[in-house]
C-alpha cells in the first residue's frame, strides 16, 4: 500500500494529502542511501572479519582433511620402518648366518637414504612436508637396499641348494641287498694279486644285476669298459666332487646324462679284475680320493632311502 502523507489546513480546517516535490524526494532517497550505508558498512566488515567466505570454508575443510591424511602417511611410513627393521635384522642375524654370508653394515642399510631426490617446488618452507617426503624417501631407498639383499639371499640359497644336492649323500645300493660292506679305505691285501696295494673306495657286495644308484646330483663325464675297473661310470657333481661306481655287469647311463640323487646308473657285476660281484664305489674331492663313509648317512632310514630311490627303484636290468 502507498504511503501518503497529510498536512492540515487551518483555512479550510481539513487535513490535506502532501505530494513532495522531486528534488525533496531525491534527497530524502540520498539520507535513506546513505544512512543504509552507514549501517550496512560495519556490518559487512563484521562478518568478514567473524565468518570465512564459502570457498574459504570449503578450502579449510579440505585441508583439515589432507592433515589428518598426512598424519595417517606418517604413522603408516613409522611402522614400515619398523617391519624393515625386524626385517634386516632376520636378514642379519638369521638367513645370512645359514647361507654364510656376511651382515650389510649400517652405512650400507641406509646408503643413499634420505635427501636423494629433490624437493617439489613450493613446500622448502612447510617443514612438516619436507621432513615427511625426507621420511617417505628414505624409506623408499631402504626398500630397495633391502630388496637387493633378498635378492642375493635367493641366489645364494639356490647356490647352496644345488651344492647340497652335489654332494654325495647316500649309499650307493639299498641297504635290504647289501650283503656285505668292506670298510677297508687305504692300503690293503689285495684279494687277487696277494700284495698290499691302494685301495681308494669302499666295497658293496651284492647279488648280480642289484640296482646301483647316483649319490648326488651331476652329469656323467665317462661311462666305459677298463681292464682293471671293468664297466664303469664317472659322476662329476660339480663343487670339486665326483663319484666312481666300478665293476658294473652294464650301464644304464651314458657320457654327457645329466642324472639326480637317486638315479640307477648300473647294476652290481663282476666285471674287471674282481672276485666277486660287488660295486667298487669311490668319492673324489678337489681331485683327491677320500673315504666314502664320510659321504652318506648309514643312520638313513629305509624309509627315507626308499623315498629317495622310489621314481626309479622299479627298473631292473
């Protein structure tokens, strides 16, 4: 509803409607201006000053946010320090004590640790994000140390793997047709020539054609007829090892047969200069003959060499 205002007129002794004119119109429009600015002024300045804008809000929330990230990165980056820390120190104190290798000092756990990589531009100023890329960087570095060290520790553990198998282990024939074993190593009576002569291995006795197994893992470097050996098989095994198996009735491998612990290589014979039908069996190392006994275990179960044997007990000559 229009407001309109009234003045009394003693003349006519009646109130009478006023109509301003436009210039008192206009200034009075400019007071109700000016007096609205006045007010509304420290009004807005109270509230920018008391109250964040809406952006400024939401960017606020947003960083309040990102902290509480921050600060779960660097409680996750302090417990992979400690996992890597009982990670070398098994690596120290364990794995590389049994494969007989030496511990990384401190210098080389945390070589080139921290620092390494340049700071992104904009936080050399925010020290809570610098030290935490430092943490985050080292931790990256020490990662990898420790990544190279497991890797040397595979290689050196499938090194002692393939030594272990290399190494003559077992009997040469099943203890349940073994007659007779003749521990005699060294200078003997010879049982043919009636003369003390050298003796460089120990004697099986068994029935003919008894299977005769490889005591370690290796590839067969000769298999051949001599005057004084008769049939026989040379087993290189690598790490300076090998085998002899003597006075075979026949083969069952041939030169260049790569053959695993186990394996039957020949059958008990009487060939060569031999008395009875028996394996000759000799073990070689660094080129030197050594007594054999020292190279299998005669506290081996049967079960345990029968599992050994099992894949090719069956074959008969």
């Amino acid at each position: 509803m229009k407001i309109v205002y009234h003045r009394y007129n003693s003349e006519t002794c009646q109130f009478e409607p006023v109509f301003p004119s436009g210039s008192k119109f206009i200034k009075r429009a400019l007071l109700y201006l000016l007096l609205s600015l006045l007010t509304a002024i420290p009004s807005v300045y109270w509230y920018i000053n008391k109250y964040s804008s809406l952006q400024e809000q939401q960017l606020i929330h947003q960083n309040n946010r990102l902290v509480k990230r921050w600060d779960k990165l660097i409680k996750d980056a302090d417990g992979l320090n400690q996992q890597l820390d009982s990670l070398a120190w098994k690596d120290d104190n364990r794995y590389r004590v049994l494969l007989d290798l030496n511990p990384l000092s401190p210098e080389e756990r945390v070589a080139g640790a921290g620092g390494n990589e340049k700071i992104p531009a904009g936080i050399e100023d925010l020290k809570i994000i610098k030290d935490g890329y430092y943490q985050v960087d080292k931790l990256k570095n020490q990662m990898q140390v420790a990544q190279q060290s497991f890797d040397q520790l595979s290689e050196a553990t499938k090194h002692k793997n393939r030594m272990l198998a290399s190494r003559p282990a077992i009997q040469p024939i099943d203890k349940k047709q073994l007659t007779t074993l003749h521990l005699t190593f060294g200078t003997r009576l010879h049982p043919i020539f009636n003369v003390l002569m050298d003796h460089k291995g120990l004697d099986f006795s068994a029935g003919f054609g008894t299977p005769v197994y490889a005591t370690a893992d290796g590839r067969v470097s000769m298999a051949y007829y001599s005057n004084s050996y008769g049939n026989v098989v040379y087993i290189d095994h690598g790490f300076e090892y090998e085998t002899r198996y003597a006075h075979l009735q026949k083969f069952n491998v041939q030169p260049g047969n790569f053959v695993k612990r186990g394996d039957i290589i020949g059958f008990v014979g009487n060939t060569g200069i031999s008395a009875a039908p028996h394996l000759h069996y000799e073990v070689f190392l660094k080129g030197k003959p050594v007594n054999p006994i020292h190279f299998f275990q005669r506290d081996l179960s049967q079960a345990e060499f029968q599992k050994i044997i099992q894949p090719t007990s069956a074959t008969t000559p």
